[in-house]
C-alpha cells in the first residue's frame, strides 16, 4: 500500500467573481514508487504539491537507509513541488518496527536519523508509512511520534504520517476483521497524531486487497464512513489529506504447490485493467453506490473481477475533500493512474 508542498493544485470549491476571495487550492500529495512513478511525476510536476517517493527504511536498529531518483529531485526543485520521502518499516515487518518503538537504543537512534536525513537530504519533510503495528504499541508509536516531531522539526522539515482508517472500535465479526483491526488499523491515535504532527495522510483505500475477496479498492461509502469517524473524534479537517486511489485490482483464480488453488487478487494499473477487460471482451459498468467502475465475468466456467479507479472515480471520492473542507488528498500511486484524470484536474 502506499505516500509533502507550494506549487499548489487549484481546485475552486466555489465560483469566485471580482472582488471575491480566490478559491481555495487543494495540496496535493501523490505518493511515488519505481520508474512508472518517476515517469508520470516527470510529465506532471505542475499539477504536484508535494511528492512523496517511498525509498527510505527504518530496520529494527534505527538506521535509515535508501535514496531519492535525481531526476525526481531535481524536477521537484525545478517545479517547486515540496520533497516529503516516506521512511517505512520495510516490508511493513512487525517485529522490526516494534523493536524500534521500545528498545531504548534504538528509538533514540531513529529519532537521530530522522533529523540526519533531513538535513543530509535537504528535504522539505518526513512522512512515516509504519504499518503492521499491533495495537499493543499503540502509546509506543504514539509517543514515539511527539519525540520524532520535535527531532524532525529541529532540522527544518516537516513531520507528517500515513495511517491506516478505521470506521470505528468495533473490530468486527470475523477472524479476520480481528486480524486486520489489531494488527493494521487500531494502533493509531488519530486525534493524537493530529495535534503532534504538522498533518495525516488518511489511507482511505485497499478496502479489498489481494487478500480479501472481491471489492472496490475504496467504495465510496466506506470512506465517507472512515473521514466522518476521524472527524468525530476532533481531528481538524486542516490536518487530513485524504487518501484516493489512482490503481485498480484484478481477482482471478490461481494455483501453486504450497497454498494450492485461491482467488488472486493484484494491484494494477488502470491502463492495465484496461486491457484485461478488453482481451477479455468485456465492459466495466458504473457503481453509483460505491462510485467506481466494475467487471465480473466467467472465463473458462470461472468468475474474474475488476474493480477499477478512473477519472470519474477519483473526481467523485475528491468531493468528499471538498465538502469537508479537508487540506487535501494523498494519492496512491503514481503511474497507476487513469491519464484523462490529469486533465480532469487542470
């Protein structure tokens, strides 16, 4: 899954007249990962705030390690579009990331190459992707956060995180609602990572995932439901960057000789999903419930599905931005894109 900010996109909520204040402009991240990122974010670095390329690990003794693509330094340079790299768990690896948060040696180390890469990488700010954190750290990663702020702010950068949404305490009725609320979305103290962090990128996709059965990336219920439960809990909608997805998801069947036969499902790109429905002779219809489009079709007596993000889908989940009055959105993931959103944007 997934990850700051001047040459700002403008987004009007509202017809602005002479004399009237100017429309309000949107800060928009978009996340970067490989060359398919760096492509997409060469050609539209005009319509970028704030780049977040996700190249820097924290391994489980605090050390950082990683670099940026020079092209997509010095473009960012060029289009005063804000540096924010994310410094993640790698392989969002638990036992790494809870050493780091209670091994005395080691958080001091982090919050020290924290503010090293800051300064080394002269870097605009910092984003944390920490994910698969169980919840019994969550005053670990809370705390380890209001120290990391005043180490990162020290060194002139911002501090921001990626977290994963919830819609409530209720874990579910499932093994793997258990699973998935204590392990990935119940260790965030949102309202106080909030008020210590200059703002939140709220993750309002991976709904269904590869390991899920067969969903919308990010039904539009569910992330209304997600945003209004943030809210509810007095984060200020200034501090949310919402999250929206730019890739689609293919289930289809698979088989191997350890987790014999199951339903597969991958991100991909929408060009790709794309062209799998078109070799498959196939057309995707609009959702208007969950506000995306989707497929479902048999191929040899068994059933593929597609649920894709285009620029309808990603104009429909901005709204929800808009009427909330939020900072502005954070974008998973560079090059996955329906390219006529570009041009939806401008």
């Amino acid at each position: 899954m997934r990850y700051l900010a001047l040459a700002l996109l403008a987004i009007p909520l509202a017809g602005c007249t002479l004399g009237q204040p100017a429309p309000q402009r949107l800060e928009s991240l978009w996340y970067a990962r490989g060359e398919t990122s760096t492509k997409s974010f060469l050609a539209h670095a005009d319509q970028i705030s704030i780049v977040s390329p996700q190249v820097f690990s924290l391994d489980s003794n605090g050390v950082i390690t990683g670099g940026m693509d020079p092209r997509m330094v010095a473009t960012a340079r060029e289009h005063h579009v804000q540096l924010v790299p994310l410094v993640m768990n790698p392989g969002f690896d638990q036992p790494s990331i809870h050493r780091v948060l209670t091994v005395p040696e080691a958080r001091s180390r982090a919050i020290r190459s924290l503010a090293a890469l800051c300064r080394d990488q002269h870097l605009d700010g910092i984003q944390f992707d920490i994910e698969n954190v169980h919840v019994r750290d969550k005053d670990a990663f809370t705390s380890f956060t209001r120290e990391s702020v005043d180490s990162v702010h020290h060194a002139g950068c911002t501090l921001s995180a990626a977290v994963v949404p919830r819609t409530g305490e209720d874990p579910g009725p499932t093994s793997y609602h258990k699973w998935i609320y204590e392990n990935w979305r119940a260790v965030y103290d949102y309202k106080a990572l909030a008020d210590t962090l200059d703002f939140i990128s709220y993750m309002t996709y991976a709904q269904h995932t590869g390991g899920s059965p067969a969903g919308p990336v990010a039904g539009y219920p569910w992330m209304k439901a997600s945003l209004e439960y943030v809210l509810s809990l007095g984060v200020p909608p200034s501090k949310i960057s919402l999250g929206i997805p730019a890739y689609s998801d293919w289930w289809f069947p698979a088989y191997d000789s350890v987790g014999g036969s199951k339903m597969r499902g991958s991100d991909i790109s929408y060009p790709d999903a794309a062209t799998v429905l078109a070799k498959s002779g196939v057309a995707a219809r609009w959702d208007d419930v969950q506000k995306a489009p989707t497929a479902a079709w048999s191929e040899h007596d068994v059933f593929q599905y597609v649920w894709m993000e285009d620029k309808r889908a990603f104009l429909a989940k901005l709204g929800l931005v808009t009427s909330h009055h939020l900072r502005g959105y954070s974008v998973w993931v560079l090059g996955s894109e329906d390219p006529a959103t570009w041009r939806a944007l401008k």
